[in-house]
C-alpha cells in the first residue's frame, strides 16, 4: 500500500486551502522531547493557541504540520486516552496542520464521503468527515478530523467527492475537542465497521498494528520534513 500510495501523483496533495504555498508551511514538534512545551499549559488549548500562533508568526509561515508517530504528553489531559486501568494512548497517527480556525479543508482525491460524526469527548475530533477512495483496484480511506460544526450539515453518506473539492472548514476550540484549530489528517487501509470515527493514537503495544493499517499520510502530501 505505501508504494501505491506514493506514486499516486508526483506533486504534494492537497488538504488545506490550496491557496497556501508550501514555502508557508513549517514543521513543529509537539512531542514530549519537546522543552518548549515545558514553559506554558498544555492543558489550556488557548495556550496552545498562543504557542502556534507565536511559532508560525516566527517563522513567517502560515501553517506548522507534523506528527506522525510521535510520542506525546499532550493527551494526559483527557481520561478518553488514559484511563487509569489502561496502558497510555500517546502515539498519533496522523499529520496535524495547525493554521487558522475557518481554514478550508480539502478531499485528498477523488472519493465519496463514507461517514461522518460529532465525536465530542474532551480530546476527541469533534466534527469528522472519513473519505472512501477506490483507485486503481486499491480501496483506503481519509479522515478529517477537528472541523467546524457547519462541516457535516448538510453532506451525506455516499455523496461523490472531486479532488482538493472543500468538503468543510477547521472548527475552533468550542467544537473541536479543545484544541488550537488544526486539521488531523489520516489514512486508513482497512476500516472495518468505524463510522465517522477511527482511533487517531495508539497505545506502544498496538502500534504495530496501526502503523500498517495507517500509513504515512505524508506519502501523499510529501510536506517538507527537517526535523
């Protein structure tokens, strides 16, 4: 699957605002080896809100994206990753792109929206939309997760999807499980029976697991990693 995906198109897709060039995007850590994340509340997202803010205006960039299998503390703020009988959900899955509430989200390719949910738990996605993609013989999916409320009104199960259409908007911390507006972007090989709702971190002894079944989203986006 990640050989396919990756010769899916030379050029870096598309899932925000296709207006933003990719000389605007910077990537951030936001993993627990991060020392900057030692000197504000991580359990406020208006501080979070601050610190990207600070970050992008730095760098004179407009979006800070990573995280894909990074190890993070962030989710010991909510009992929905870490309850206290369970072993810790910190590894995510996704890449998240941290820009501005409103923000314009993009389908990743030609599709059709398979589900799509108010996921409210305190951390959670908020308002997700899951994409189903059939190309060339090979069937996966994309998720979209911490939209604004107005995102999923009016769409519907089965509803065809064109490429870099916009299919919603990022949410701010009121919907979108109260955090810094951003999108968390993922793909899925094998969904199974998950509707408008996918696990987006893992716990170390699932991870094996869910690194096949979600593969590196920057396999399509082919953003500019340093880090």
């Amino acid at each position: 699957m990640e050989d396919f995906l990756k010769s899916l198109d030379k050029l870096p897709l598309k899932v925000i605002d296709k207006n933003i060039p990719i000389e605007a995007y910077k990537e951030i850590s936001i993993s627990s080896n991060n020392e900057e994340l030692k000197t504000f509340d991580v359990s406020s997202s208006q501080s979070w809100e601050d610190y990207i803010t600070v970050f992008l205006q730095k760098r004179k960039a407009e979006v800070a994206f990573g995280g894909y299998l990074e190890v993070r503390d962030i989710y010991k703020r909510s009992t929905y990753f870490n309850a206290s009988n369970s072993e810790e959900r910190n590894i995510h899955l996704g890449i998240d792109l941290w820009c501005k509430k409103e923000t314009k989200v993009l389908a990743v390719l030609d599709g059709v929206i398979h589900s799509f949910k108010n996921n409210k738990n305190h951390g959670d996605y908020g308002p997700t939309i899951i994409l189903k993609h059939e190309l060339k013989g090979n069937v996966f999916y994309s998720l979209y997760g911490h939209l604004s409320i107005a995102s999923i009104e009016n769409i519907i199960v089965g509803q065809k999807i064109e490429r870099e259409e916009v299919i919603g908007f990022l949410g701010d911390n009121s919907v979108n499980g109260d955090y810094s507006p951003h999108l968390h972007f993922q793909l899925i090989v094998d969904i199974k029976d998950n509707k408008g709702d996918y696990p987006g971190v893992s716990t170390k002894s699932n991870l094996k697991f869910y690194k096949k079944n979600c593969p590196n989203p920057n396999l399509l986006l082919k953003l500019p990693y340093e880090i």
